[in-house]
C-alpha cells in the first residue's frame, strides 16, 4: 500500500481492543477476529495499541505481532496504524521501527507521556526526530486527560513544520480548543474526533471522521456516521447522537478503563477477553450498570 495522506483518514477508525487471558496472554485468533468484524462493519482503518488496546502493557514484540496480525487480517482493505507512544523519544522510535517493519502503514503518537509537562522546542525535538527515524505518516493524538500535556493549535503547527503529520486525534474535551484546530487545520490534516458526542458538531465543522470508543456498539451505523455529519440535522442524527454519548460516558465513567469497554464487547458476542494486570475484569453492580443501559438503548446482547 502506498504512503497514506491525510485523504486515507476518513470516517470510522476503531482503536481495537487487544484481547487477553486471564493470565495475561494475548488472545490472537480473538483479536483478528475484532480486527475482521470492525473492517465488516465499515472501518476505514484499524488502530492498534492505542488506549483501547491497553498500550501501556505492551512490550516491544507484542506491538509487533498485533500489528502483523492485523495487517494479514486486513489484507490490504483498509490500512492499519499502531500506537507508538511511550515516554522518551528514543523508546517511542524502537516501537516505531518494530511495527513499521511489521506492516503498519502509520503510527500513532502522543507527547511524552507520563513527564506531564513539555517546552514548544522538547515537543518538536520528539516529533522531528520520530520523523527521521521512521518514513512513515505520523498521527498526532491529543489527548490531555491521560498525558497531562494539552499540545494547543500553535503546537500542532509547529509540529507539522518538522514532521510528516497527515491527521491528528482530538481528544480535548473543550470545544473552543476544537473550534480554533479545525478553523486553522481542517484543510491541512485530517482532523479525527475522539470523545463520541463531539462526532456530530466536529464533522459538521470540518473534521475528517473519528478514532472515538463507542461507535462500535452501534454496528454498521458507525460506516454512515460521516456522511450523516454533513448534512443537515434529523430526528436519525440527533438520536445516534444521543446515543453514542450515553455510551460514551457509560464506558468512560464505569470501572477502570478499559473494563467497562471489553466487558460490552463481551456482551454483544465480541471476544475482548478481559483487561491485563493491574485493571481487573467488569463485576457485580457496575456489569449490570452496563447490561440494563445497553438494554435501555436498544443494544442487542449476545
């Protein structure tokens, strides 16, 4: 597959779960599976090791072999970008190195997570190098709850002067920080949303599609969710609307993450398996939280 452009990121994007055993070990034949059914119902593209996929947990290799597998499971369909993100620059371009040569036709990368804090020229030092170390598309993620650093619109521009960036996952929760990113890039990169009720009024504005969790509970409705972005509101909009935000704060807001998201693959006859040490499996009061929302929705469970 040729080298992917900001034109190659469209529409519903999962960011897969990465399946495991209770003891831990991944869960291959599970995971291609997941792979197979959100190609099937119209991914655009596959994420792999990204939050959904527990990335935290993942050595080296185990990137590598996810995104082999993900990769043969598409063959050649849709591309596959995997997650990269790992403190230091230098960690970050192994990782980067390892899943390129696996077959991912891009990675996805976050600032340097876990230090919290970053100069302009610490974050374009990551960035530019990330670049020269890898010919591959770099997707930048925004994402402030989980790395503590907010990379602000003059940021992504300064970073798209020293790096291949072709898209960018938005996953700020404060509109008027989505507001000032799409007037400035929505004709440069491919915009992606993150959080669910933001699909809808980003599209509309000029963004390009969505790496969000929760479309995957609405089945084949996660394909059409661009196209009904950019026309005008109905009563379907406003009610899939609805519906992705509930769950959205439901997945978000019950257990730790990713609990509550593998718990709901679970239920409707996905194999997620169950989170990796130290996230302990859905239980008890807030499994039946998510069977009687899901229930309430409409959703049918296996």
């Amino acid at each position: 597959m040729a080298s992917l452009t900001a034109k190659d990121f469209t529409g519903f994007i999962p960011a897969v779960v990465t399946p495991f055993t209770e003891t831990g070990e991944i869960m291959e034949d599970a995971f291609s599976d997941l792979v197979g059914w959100l190609i099937g119902n119209g991914a655009s593209a596959i994420a792999v090791a990204g939050d959904n996929g527990e990335s935290w947990s993942l050595d080296i290799d185990e990137r590598r072999r996810l995104t082999r597998i993900a990769v043969e499971r598409a063959a050649g369909r849709v591309p596959v970008v995997t997650g990269v993100s790992a403190p230091s620059a230098a960690q970050t371009i192994k990782y980067a190195q390892a899943v390129t040569e696996a077959g991912a036709q891009g990675v996805l990368a976050m600032p340097q997570t876990y230090v919290l804090k970053t100069t302009r020229a610490e974050l374009l030092r990551r960035f530019e190098a990330l670049a020269k170390a890898v010919d591959t598309p770099i997707i930048l993620y925004n994402s402030p709850r989980r790395t503590g650093i907010d990379m602000s619109p003059d940021d992504v521009g300064a970073i798209l002067d020293v790096a291949p960036v072709v898209a960018i996952k938005e996953s700020n929760r404060d509109f008027f920080h989505h507001t000032h990113l799409l007037h400035r890039f929505r004709d440069r990169l491919s915009i992606l949303m993150g959080p669910c009720h933001y699909i809808f009024p980003g599209i509309a504005l000029g963004a390009k599609g969505f790496i969000a969790t929760g479309p995957e509970f609405v089945g084949s409705d996660a394909a059409r969710l661009t196209d009904l972005a950019g026309q005008a509101p109905t009563a379907e909009t406003a009610a899939l609307h609805y519906k992705l935000t509930v769950i959205y704060q439901l997945l978000m807001g019950t257990g730790t993450w990713p609990a509550a998201f593998k718990a709901a693959l679970n239920l409707i006859g996905q194999p997620a398996g169950v989170p990796r040490d130290p996230v302990m499996p859905l239980a008890g009061a807030d499994l039946d939280k998510v069977k009687r929302t899901f229930d309430e929705l409409g959703i049918k469970m296996a």
